[in-house]
C-alpha cells in the first residue's frame, strides 16, 4: 500500500493530536511497507534510548541467520575410562527430566555404576553472571536468572505456594516436579492479610540448601507460583545437586564426586544426547513471550566457538552491530548492544534504528517469514494476547513489546488482508503516570494506524 500526499497529511495531524499533550519522551517511527518511505517521524525518532525488549529485535535478527533455523542445542553425557563427562551447549530450555533421560540412556549402555567422577564443561560466558547494565534487582527475579552454558531449571528453583481451603491447615509449599526437593523453612500464616503483611518478593528466599518463605497468606486465595533464581555462589553447588537427583532418579550408583572444568568433547565416547527445539521453535517463545533466559542463551553456542574474542567486554556489541550490517539490515554505528535481552540500562538504540531493521528485513533478510512469525498477535498469542483486540477481521498486528522501569515501547508490522502496509516503533520512557496509561496508548496509536489503511 502507498500513501497519498492527503492520507500521510491526516496522518500527521491525528498522531499529532494522540500524543501532544503527555508528559513523556517520545520516540516513533511510521514507515510504508511497499515503498520503505517514513510516514511520520515525531521528537526522538533518530535519538538513543532504552529498547528494554526491542533489543531482542537485533538479537533475533542475528541469532537466526548466524545459527540457522533447524539449529538445535545438544546437551551429551560421554565417558573416558572410568569418569563420565556432562557436555552443556547452553540449551535454555533445558530440564531436570531430560537430564534425568541422559542417565537412563546411560545406565542402559554402560550398567548401573559411575565408578570415577562426573565432569561439567563450565565455561566462563558471560565474563559475569549476567550482562553488562542489568540492574542489581533483577538478579532477584527469574526473568534475570544467572546466564551460563549450563542450564538447568532455568537456572531457579521453583514452587507454588497453596492456601488451605478449609480452617485449622496450613499453607502448602509445592515443589515443581522437574527439580530437586530442598529443606524449607515455612514461616506463613493465614489471616486476613494488608500491603504490609501480605508475602511479598523478599519474603521468600534461597541460600542454596534451604527455601524459606514467610508473611500473610489470604485464607482460600489462589495458589502462587514462585521462582527463585540461582545466586553465583550457589551455582556450582545447585549443579551439582541435579546431577547427583538425575543419577539417582535414573537408578545409578554414583559415590565419586562433582567437578567443573573445561573439557574437550572429542576425547570422550558419547553414549546419550538431548537435542532441542529447532531455533525457529524456540524462538517464539523468546520473542513471543519475551522469555530473558531463552534470549540470552542463543548468544552461548556462538560465543563457546570463540571463547577468547568473547572474554572482551565490547565483543557482543560489535559482533551483533557487525552482523546487522553484514545482513544488509542497517547500520547500529551509533547505538549500544549490551545484552541479547533488553534487560541491560546500558543497551541504547532509537526508533529509527529499529525502522530499518523492520524495513530491511521484510526485503532481504531469507528468513522473514519465519522471524515474523516469532513476535507475538495482537489478540492471540505472546505478551498482547490481550491487548490489540480491537483492529478490525482482516487486520493483524505483530508487535514486539519492551518493557522497564519509566520504559514502554512497542514495535512492528501491521497486515491488511495478509498484505504487509506499515511497520511502526513506539518508544515512550521517562513518563509519570503508571504504565497502564502509556500501554492505552500506543494501543489508540495502533488502532488509529490499523484503521486508516
């Protein structure tokens, strides 16, 4: 679709009527699909700002094309003489279970006995735990869970928390069934609970041995779920934990002990391997769903290839600022890539670099169709899965949303009749009212843009 000269001047007027009167910064971006023409440029188009999960956008981009779509993770267990060797690719979708499976297979081909030690290729990706800019809190929360090429649980240890129904019982703790049972201190009680009492996220802790969860539990509320992720002194032992639960699970006799260090994969004989999701699969769920933990580990197989150009702080930003331009997906000269999940406050891009990216991928990038598919639909699926409902039958709206503290941003492509007509970038930071405002709206924005074309 191609724009009157009349239709792009209504535009300018009505996007200028929606966002004049708020208090915030603002960076967006409208581009015509057919002829890659920007529609409308408002304040910051062209000025650095925080992608918070627009910079999955990048990430995505280059993790697809460098990796391959039917690129799976291989998680092996292999033996030399008498030690077994576990060999991490950094899978994030990786489980107890299928560690569990491993060692099945294991048992099944070499017998009932570890009689040496078990070895873990630890490798020291990221140089830190976690990338360059995340904040101090979200190391609290499993969306900032530790990143590593080893990958268990999602690096966390989880469970759901369950009120009684009836009086004189207590509140339950519930293990996922995909993970070892720790020792737990409950210290919560049933009442008729406030904004002071109720538990809250420090109310519930893990020091690697034991969970201990306490505060105000409404009496016949809604279970809970809580995810507990695993602090860089805890690490090796957490690891070693699920080692020693899936060896015993698969019916092994092990009395030797746990150790990490690097090894080759060629010097041992591979008895069992897990495989992932095809990339393309697992990206949805990154993309979609916005997972953290899934976006950082696309970037470890990439960087265990060259171990030593990693260890350099400004590896990661150069290659990804490097693949984008060998792509042919624009030029990030000027922009900071900290991290492959946007929880970085280092991360700098604008509403004009994610424009190109949009634009120049639908024209060149081999894998569009299938990358499209990764964000999520308004109305269906992913983080708007209930927002963006209103766009009329024949209208669809794939958006990637971003989302940090004074941080709302939102971009992507609007569809008629299956046809690609704009793309759009929102990028909205520094605002004082809550966030809900700012979500309604880019919402009217969309819907404004959806229904004139």
């Amino acid at each position: 679709m191609v724009f009157s000269v009349q239709a792009a001047s209504t535009l300018d007027a009505k996007l200028e009527a929606l966002i004049q009167q708020e208090d915030y910064v603002l960076g967006l971006e409208v581009r015509d699909m057919a002829t890659g023409e920007v529609l409308f440029q408002k304040m910051l188009a062209s000025q650095l700002m925080k992608p918070a999960s627009l910079q999955k956008i990048p990430a995505s981009l280059v993790a697809l094309k460098h990796l391959g779509e039917k690129y799976t993770f291989r998680t092996s267990i292999g033996y030399n003489n008498r030690d077994v060797f576990v060999h991490f690719m950094g899978d994030p979708t990786f489980c107890l279970t299928h560690l569990v499976e491993l060692f099945k297979i294991y048992k099944k081909k070499q017998g009932n006995v570890i009689r040496g030690n078990i070895y873990i290729n630890r490798i020291q990706y990221p140089a830190f735990p976690h990338q360059d800019g995340w904040s101090v809190d979200s190391a609290r929360f499993l969306y900032g869970a530790l990143i590593s090429n080893i990958n268990i649980n999602n690096n966390s240890v989880c469970v759901r928390i369950v009120p009684p129904k009836s009086c004189g019982k207590n509140t339950e703790v519930v293990y996922d069934a995909d993970q070892p049972p720790y020792k737990e201190i409950n210290a919560m009680h049933i009442g008729k609970c406030n904004d002071y009492t109720r538990v809250q996220r420090q109310d519930c802790q893990f020091d690697g041995k034991v969970v201990s969860i306490k505060g105000c539990v409404p009496f016949k509320s809604n279970p809970f779920r809580v995810c507990l992720p695993i602090k860089e002194h805890q690490f090796e032992a957490f690891v070693s934990d699920a080692i020693k639960a899936a060896v015993k699970e698969a019916g092994l006799s092990f009395s030797g002990k746990v150790l990490f260090k690097p090894f080759d994969r060629k010097a041992i004989k591979v008895v069992s391997v897990h495989h992932s999701a095809p990339l393309a699969e697992m990206l949805k769920i990154g993309m979609k769903d916005s997972k953290n933990v899934v976006m950082e580990g696309l970037m470890v197989p990439i960087a265990m290839a060259r171990p030593f150009y990693f260890r350099k702080e400004s590896a990661l930003d150069e290659f990804l600022k490097a693949k984008i331009k060998e792509y042919g997906l624009g030029d990030l000269g000027n922009a900071r890539l900290s991290d492959m999940s946007g929880l970085s406050h280092h991360n700098l891009l604008s509403p004009a670099h994610v424009g190109q990216m949009l634009w120049h991928a639908s024209r060149c990038y081999p894998c569009f169709s299938l990358w499209k598919e990764t964000f999520a639909l308004g109305g269906e699926d992913g983080t708007v899965s209930k927002r963006l409902k209103k766009a009329k039958e024949n209208v669809k709206v794939y958006a990637k949303t971003g989302t940090l503290l004074g941080v709302s941003n939102i971009a992507g492509y609007i569809e008629k009749n299956g046809q690609k007509t704009v793309s759009f970038v929102l990028m909205m930071q520094n605002f004082t009212k809550e966030p809900s405002f700012y979500k309604e709206l880019k919402e009217k924005i969309i819907y404004y843009l959806a229904h004139i074309i």
